[in-house]
C-alpha cells in the first residue's frame, strides 16, 4: 500500500492537472464565441433575403430571412461565407465585432452569363452556335411601341426598319431575305418564355429582362418549320425571393417631324406655271396657299409611358407583374395608339423542392386610331386614297376649305383627294385585346432526369370600326358608310420534353433532350356587317341598324375561319470534354396539315462543334488573350409561316353574281388549284465563327461568316388553263442564297473609379443572290409604284443571278433638246422608250449593315449616344418621279425639282436612273444623359432620371423624306416589293423624352 501511494499521488496529480487544462479550454472557448448579427444588401443597398451563411469548413450555417438580416454564432477567427445565386460569394473574417454586414456583388464574368437557347439554357462559355443576347441595359431608348425597335442596330445581321407611325410594325430582316413571300413568311420566329410563337406585341418593353437571336441553323433548327428567318427569344423580368421590390417606371415624350417632301408652295407654282405659258382653272387657284403636309401632321405630338412592377417571395414561393400603360400620339392628325398591359406570374415549389410549377398570365388592350395607309382599301373610282400621296398631289393654290366650312374637293377627282377630308371625314378605330395563359411544370425524376410540361393559350380578338361621313369622298353620295368586323385568333400548345445532365468523372459533361410538340392556331373566326345611307353621322359605326344593307348582297367580309396544325418530335444532344472541346446535334420532325398530302412531314437536322483554344496548355503562358473559342455549325430549317392550310387543296369561293328571279345569286367556282406535292421552303446554313477577348477583357468581340442556302421557294407558279381551274398554282419553283460576314466589338478603352468608358459596335455584310427559279420560270417583274401615267410599269425584276430587290428600268441619258432622253436597247438613245428599254440597274437591299455607340459614366453620371446606318443599296425615289410632270403643273401639285425642269420635258417622271438614288445613311439613333441619385432609407433605394433625344442627325444623299424605308406600308412587308419609295412614307419624327426609374 505504501509504494502504491507515490504512484495514486502522481496520477492525482496528473488528473488535476488535465482536469484544469480542460476547464480553462472550455471557458477559454465559450468566452471566444459571440453571436454575429447583420444584413445582406446587393451592390445597389436592396436587401437580399435567403442568402446562405455558413462557417469555413464545417456544416454549420444559417440563411438571411426577409429583410435579408441574419444571425449566427461563431468563433473569433472564423470565416463566414455568403452565398446566392446570381452573385459573386464573399467571405469574411470573425473579429471582435458582432454586427457584419455585406453587400454581393452580381457575377460579372461574361462567359457565365445565362444565353437562352430552345428548350432550355447555356452559358456563353459552352456556346457552339452564333447566338446574340442582349440586355435590358442594352436597349434602345425612346418611345418604343414594339419591342423590336430595341434592337435596331444593336445585333449583327439584324435589319429593323421602320417609321413614325405608332400604328405600325417595324420589318424584322436576318441575314437578308430568304423567301419571295411577304408578310409572316419573312419575319422572324418569336418565343415569349418558353411559349413559341407568341405575340410580340403582349410585351411592354420595361418588362423584358433580355432578347436572345438566334441567328444561324445549327441553333435555330431544334424549332424546325418556322426557324428561317430566324428565332427570337425573349425573356422577362420575374420576381425574387424576399422582400417584396417594387420598381416604377415613367417617361413623357414630344415628338416632332424630323424632314418632310419638298414640294413646291403656292407661289413657286403660280410662278412656275405662269413662266411657262400655263394656267389654272378657276377651280384650281381658288386664292389658295395651302402647305398640304402642315396641314395634316401636328405641330408636336406627345406621348407618355408608365410602368410599375412588382416581385417578391421565399425560396419556395415567387411571385411577379406588372401594369404598363403607353399613349403615344401620332404626328398625323387622327392617329395615335393607347394601350394596357398586366402580367402576372407565380412560382412554386414543392415535394422537397423536387416539382417546380410556374404560372403566368399576360393581357394587353390597345386602341387604335388609324389613318387610311394603314388600311388595305381600295375604292371604285380606281384612285389611290393614299394620305402622303394626296399631300404631293393636291394642288396648294386650293384652299382647304369652302367659305360655307364644307371641305374644297375635286369631284372629277382628277387631284385626287383633300387630305384634309381624309383624316376628318374617314374614321379607322381599332381595338385589340391579346391574352396569355401559361403553366410550365418541371419534376425532377430518379437518375438526373428532369421532365418538363408547358401548356399555353393564348386568343387574340381584333375589332374593327370604320366609318366614312356622308361628305367622305371615299364613299360619295352613299349617305355614309359603316364597316363593323371582329375576329379572334386562338393558339393552343402543348409540349412534353424530358432533359437529361450528368457529368461523368472531370472530364465528360452530357446533356439530352428530347420532346413533343402540339400547337393548333385558329384563325379568322368572326364576321363582318355593312350598312349604309344613315340619317345622319351622330351615330358613326356604333349603330347599323340605322342604315341599310349595301347593293343587292350583304357584304359580310371574305375572311375564312382556319385551323393550322403543327406537330412535331425533337431531341438534342450537348456533350463536352474537359470543358475545351464542345460538340451539339439536334434533330426535328414537323407534320403540318399547310402543305400537300404527299409532303407534310419533314426533318430539320443540326450539328455543331467548338474548342476553347483558351483552355488548351500551350495558351497557359500567353497574356493576350482572356478568352478564345472557334466555332462551326451545320442546320436546315424550314419555312411554313404565314401559310393557310388551304393553301395546297381545290379552293371554291365566289366568282361574280347572276340574277335569276329577280334576285341575285352568287356564283362558286374553284378559284385555286390544288397541288398535293407542296411542301415547305427549306434553308441549309453553314456557319463558322469565332468569340474572342483578350488585354484583361478590355476587348472582346466575336466574328461570324455564314453561307445560307434556301431552296424549294413558294411562288404562284403559271399554269395552263388546259389541265387546272386557274392560271397559277402555289408551287415550289426555285433556290435562293445569302452569304456573308458579321463581326462584333466591344470595349473599355478607359476604366478609372469614377470614369470608364465603354465602346460597342457592330457591322455585317450580306450578298443575296436568287439562283433558280425553277424550269418554268425565267424572271418576275416587281414593283409597281403605279404613278400618274405609268401604270403597270415595274422597276425592279426577279431572276437568277441577281439579287431579290434588283432594279430593272431605263438607263437617264440626261435632257436633250428639253426632252429626258434614255438608252435604247440598240445602243441609241431615245426619248420614246418601251419597257423593253429598260436595263439592270442596281440593287435595293443594303450590302452592309451597321450600329456602334459609346457609353461613358463619371460617379453617378452617366452619357450613352448610339449611331446606326446602312449603305450598298439604291432607291427608288417614285414619290419624286411620280409627279414631276413639268406639263400638268396646273393641274397637280408638284416636287421642287420641277421648278427646274423645262416644261417641254414630257418624259421628266417616267421612272429610270435618273430617280434611282443612293440609300446610305448613317443616323445618330439615340442619346440619353442620366443621373441616379443613391438613397438611404427602408422605402425608397434608388432613383434614376434621365433625358433622352432620338434620331437626332441623320446623313445622308438621299433626297426623299428618309432613307431608310419601312416595307411593311400598304402591306408590302418584305417579298418582292423593296426599295421602292412611292407617296407611302409615314413621317419618321424626331423625339426629346424626360423620365425616371423608382426602385423601391
């Protein structure tokens, strides 16, 4: 016992002393641990809720809750960690403090930006196509009534042309024309969230988050039939989770007429006239000094934008929307345009995050005020009651009006019409409502499998008012007319498509999809009624049964009700190894009931690759380049847009009228052939670029060079009257090609705190070039400007080996004798020219394309300017030629070139190279100066002011009222009928706005 006693003592000895240590570390450990309390706020100080915190290297975290405050314990030398999505992870070290806060900054790097592809999305790193995103930030500024003016200039190979008209929708060209067709067949593919073939014009500009392009095959194909000309995708603004945000958006807008035609005034005509031995009737020179075009447009015009947007929710439950209200007023009296938008949208998740639902649900109502352009009217005097026209053509030394107030008219028509009396005496409303319904559920299965539904409806109602007074000229001696239509429109899609991602090890990354497709469209499902001779115009269009039925048949319009029919099967599969090289193959199956029995179903297949050079290891050690990727791709799409689905079958409608016991019967004949071999129009496009940045992502920029190939092009094919009904039959007759090179710049030559200025720009160059049209075929005439004298005269021709758009007239040798003398077939000149005269004279589609612009920022001011213009292309100035008849100068108005023509010149407006002009143009689209004041408080975060001027100098040769024409006037959207300037051009206006944005 007692040797044991050293030995216990030593061990109690021992005890206590580790009994101490362990005491002192625990209390040394808990006086080490404090609560660390703060809030997450973004780079803009709007807090951030459901951010995670969690401590370096262990499982122990929290999340920031609605207000984006957070709490958690940890100890002195720790590092928390703070992680959401869409923003750069930050981590800070525990020191003695107790309150932390943070502020994220958004993910900056470019090449993990999100790029919306069909079906899903990518990053710009991954991308092996030629796709273009642009931005909310990137916008055009300006009163935009259709989300397509945003782009204008802003994406290589992407022409957007349009007018002043608030009524109006802009041409939307890609990589130049790939169809004789007009109207849908030449527009691009639109895609509103996921929902294809949505109405564009569901959307107010101040929700859309971005717009992709997707420009060439090997990306577009996967939406088959309808991806020619392209495909558009558009994605809006949505709500985060957390607190609820609220942003308020408002502008208000005075407009004014940027140039006008020159024409010539009352007294340069009176002196023209009598210098030339001329005279007006009594009828003619009333005392008149009437400025025809003053006369119809406003002095100013005003419109005003509001939009306010909402969002907010957890990380289970998002909701979002919007209400925008747009009145813009047309500078021609009588037009305008006044529209309502609301959207709402809601996302759920639920089975432990594993099904994902979203709802949405978009309405827009607009009401029109339409002017007689934008109505495809034709009247039974055989004049054009075209407003611009009437403007040059009616004869200022008449005065508008009578002394007793009735309007000043020529009854012989011969001047054709006060256009005064158009736009008081002819009213055009339109009311259009646009609704969408949308549900998309995504149910995360076994084996990474994601399967996907998307259900969507959306109706479109138009209706239409038109009424012409009893003075209207267009219905004379009718007592008035009314003309009441309405029409809907349904869209009804369904699709079903499993995804499939998995990464196998380091070095493989596999993606699949595969789907099926529904999407009926139902059109024209309305009527039309008519009556006239009313006792009075109190009443207009609002009440029929004052007036009677028209002739001895009730007109009731010749719309047909329609069901097109598309369905498909698609699959797409991304593979990547190491991340460096990328591979994408895609293949689509169409059936749709618009083509032949023999030709409905077709296959759309695409492949393309890409290597990250930049990621190879002997660029390790270079210090250019950021990033350096090639890319090539192969597609065929096709092109049923804008078809009917009677378009292949035997077609009966009415042809005339009999009278048989005393009442007339209407007579049904076929009036189209059938052609059961019709099938669509396909285009094969090879692309191959190339996306670069280098000195620290000063600059970067991507170059592009495509070959597309369209071939089976849909024309109305001349047939003999032996074997069919009719003279022609929709038939596939011939190939058409564009090649071409688009290149993209952007870059910061200058980035100090408080200055940086940035620079972007683009410009691409386009070669069309019709290569067939078929055996039957050798050339089409097009383009009738249909002027005093020349009607049936066109001025530009369709044949292999020239381009779509080619003029085709008589070769201006000058003025010989007082006579414009032209080229002769033989070599000679002539001053009686014949059509057989006429020669290839120049091409209407711009060879190249351009838009470039500088941002510049300097603490919280910021100065963006914007140019954009193309060139390569003539015009056709018809609107000069038309009435420059030096001769009649007494009898209409004329252009001020006249006034230097010798009035013996009877050919002076016969059309040639004389009116064929130079359409280049560089314009200065837009400039906008903006500060934004940064506000400390709980209800109010931010608040931007801004004021911004559009087309504000434009450069150019040209001598009509723009050169840059819209084709979608008097329905001649793209097709045939290009570069033609003919009396049409609504008055391009030029526009100072002042606005704000409120976020709170």
């Amino acid at each position: 016992m007692n040797k044991l006693r050293p030995k216990l003592s030593g061990i109690k000895g021992y005890c206590s002393i580790l009994c101490l240590a362990f005491l002192f570390s625990f209390t040394n450990s808990y006086a080490q641990t404090i609560t660390v309390k703060g809030v997450v706020k973004d780079a803009q100080g709007v807090t951030i809720p459901s951010v995670t915190i969690v401590i370096k290297g262990t499982t122990k975290g929290t999340t920031s809750d609605m207000n984006g405050a957070y709490a958690i314990a940890a100890t002195k030398g720790s590092t928390l960690v703070f992680r959401f999505v869409g923003y750069e992870a930050k981590e800070v070290v525990v020191g003695d403090q107790s309150t932390i806060n943070v502020a994220l900054a958004d993910v900056s790097n470019k090449l993990n930006d999100v790029v919306v592809v069909g079906y899903g999305t990518t990053t710009k790193k991954e991308l092996t196509s030629a796709i273009t995103t642009i931005k909310a930030e990137q916008f055009n500024a300006g009163v935009v009534s259709t989300p397509a003016e945003l782009l204008e200039g802003k994406v290589a190979g992407l022409n957007i042309t349009g007018d002043g008209n608030p009524n109006s929708t802009p041409t939307v060209t890609l990589r130049g024309p790939s169809s004789l067709r007009g109207g849908d067949a030449s527009i691009p593919f639109y895609i509103i969230d996921g929902v294809p073939g949505a109405d564009f014009k569901l959307l107010a500009p101040s929700d859309i988050a971005s717009i992709d392009v997707l420009k060439d095959a090997s990306a577009a194909a996967i939406y088959g039939t309808r991806a020619t000309n392209g495909v558009i995708i558009v994605t809006t603004k949505k709500g985060r989770s957390g607190q609820l945000r609220m942003t308020y958006d408002a502008y208000g807008s005075v407009k004014s007429v940027a140039n006008e035609f020159e024409v010539a005034t009352a007294a340069q005509q009176r002196a023209y006239v009598q210098a030339n031995g001329l005279s007006f009737t009594p009828a003619n020179d009333n005392g008149g000094n009437t400025d025809w075009q003053k006369a119809v447009e406003r002095d100013n015009a005003y419109a005003q934008n509001h939009n306010l947007s909402f969002g907010g929710g957890t990380d289970k439950t998002i909701f979002g929307g919007s209400v925008n209200y747009l009145s813009d007023q047309g500078i021609v009296k009588g037009s305008d345009l006044k529209r309502f938008i609301g959207r709402l949208n809601l996302s759920q998740k639920t089975l432990n995050d594993k099904l994902k639902l979203d709802f949405s649900v978009s309405n827009s109502v607009s009401n029109s005020n339409l002017i007689v352009d934008d109505m495809p009217l034709a009247t039974t005097n055989g004049q054009n009651p075209g407003l611009f026209k009437s403007v040059v053509q009616y004869l200022p030394t008449r005065t508008i009006y009578n002394a007793n107030g009735s309007f000043y008219n020529d009854p012989t028509l011969q001047l054709g019409y006060n256009p005064v009396g158009l736009i008081t005496n002819d009213t055009y409303k339109q009311k259009v409502n646009l609704m969408l319904a949308n549900t998309r559920a995504e149910l995360q299965l076994p084996f990474g499998i994601v399967y996907n539904l998307n259900i969507a409806y959306q109706s479109r109602k138009t209706d239409n008012s038109t009424y012409y007074n009893q003075a209207s000229e267009l219905a004379p001696n009718l007592g008035g007319k009314a003309i009441r239509s309405t029409y809907e429109d349904t869209k009804k899609l369904m699709e079903h498509y499993l995804t499939y991602d998995h990464k196998f090890g380091d070095k493989h990354d596999l993606k699949a999809l595969v789907g099926y497709s529904y999407d009926e469209t139902n059109t024209g499902d309305g009527f039309q009624s008519v009556a006239q001779n009313f006792p009075g115009d109190a009443t207009g269009s609002n009440n029929l049964a004052l007036g009677y039925q028209t002739g001895n048949r009730a007109d009731f319009g010749s719309v047909q009700e329609q069901t097109l029919k598309l369905i498909s099967f698609y699959s797409r599969l991304n593979y990547s190894y190491l991340g460096k090289y990328i591979l994408q193959a895609s293949i689509r199956r169409d059936g749709s009931n618009a083509f032949g029995t023999n030709n409905q179903w077709g296959y759309f297949p695409a492949g393309s690759a890409a290597w990250r050079i930049i990621d190879e290891d002997f660029m390790k050690s270079q210090k250019i380049f950021d990033d350096l990727k090639v890319r090539v791709g192969y597609g065929k799409t096709g092109n049923s847009l804008g078809f009917s689905p009677y378009t292949p079958l035997t077609l009966y409608g009415t042809k005339g009228s009999f009278s048989t016991g005393g009442a007339y019967v209407g007579a049904v004949g076929v009036i189209q052939n059938p052609n059961p071999d019709l099938k669509w129009e396909s285009t094969a496009t090879t692309n191959a670029g190339i996306d670069f940045s280098l000195l620290k992502g000063r600059l970067g920029g991507s170059v592009d060079v495509y070959n597309k190939k369209t071939t089976d092009m849909i024309y109305d094919k001349p047939v003999s009257l032996i074997n069919n009904f009719v003279s022609t039959t929709v038939s596939n007759v011939g190939s058409m090609s564009n090649k071409g090179v688009e290149i993209s710049l952007n870059g910061t030559p200058v980035k100090t705190e408080d200055f940086t200025w940035g620079v972007y720009g683009n410009i691409s160059f386009n070669k069309n070039k019709i290569t067939s049209l078929g055996s039957n075929i050798s050339k089409i005439y097009a383009g009738g400007p249909e002027g005093p004298g020349q009607s049936g005269i066109r001025v530009s021709i369709i044949e292999a080996g020239y381009p779509l758009g080619e003029f085709y007239t008589l070769k201006y040798l000058g003025v010989v004798n007082g006579v414009s003398t032209f080229m002769g077939a033989n070599g000679q000149p002539t001053t009686t020219p014949k059509s057989t005269d006429q020669t290839y004279a120049g091409n209407a589609q711009p060879t190249y394309i351009f838009g470039f612009g500088n941002d510049f920022s300097y603490k919280k001011w910021t100065l963006n300017f914007f140019f954009r213009g193309q060139g390569g292309n003539k015009i056709m100035n018809a609107s000069l030629a038309s009435f420059n008849t030096p001769a009649q100068a007494s009898t209409h108005g004329i252009p001020t070139i006249t006034l230097s023509e010798p009035v013996t010149d009877i050919n002076a407006n016969l059309y040639s190279t004389k009116y064929l002009e130079d359409g280049k143009f560089i314009r200065l689209s837009n400039a906008t100066l903006a500060y934004k004041f940064k506000i400390a408080g709980n209800y109010v975060h931010n608040l931007r002011v801004y004021i911004t001027g559009t087309n504000l100098l434009t450069i150019t040769k040209y001598r009509g009222v723009d050169p840059e024409l819209s084709l979608n006037l008097n329905n001649q959207q793209s097709g045939q009928f290009i570069g033609v300037d003919s009396n049409n051009f609504y008055p391009r206006t030029r526009s100072f706005l002042a606005g704000l944005q409120l976020d709170l």
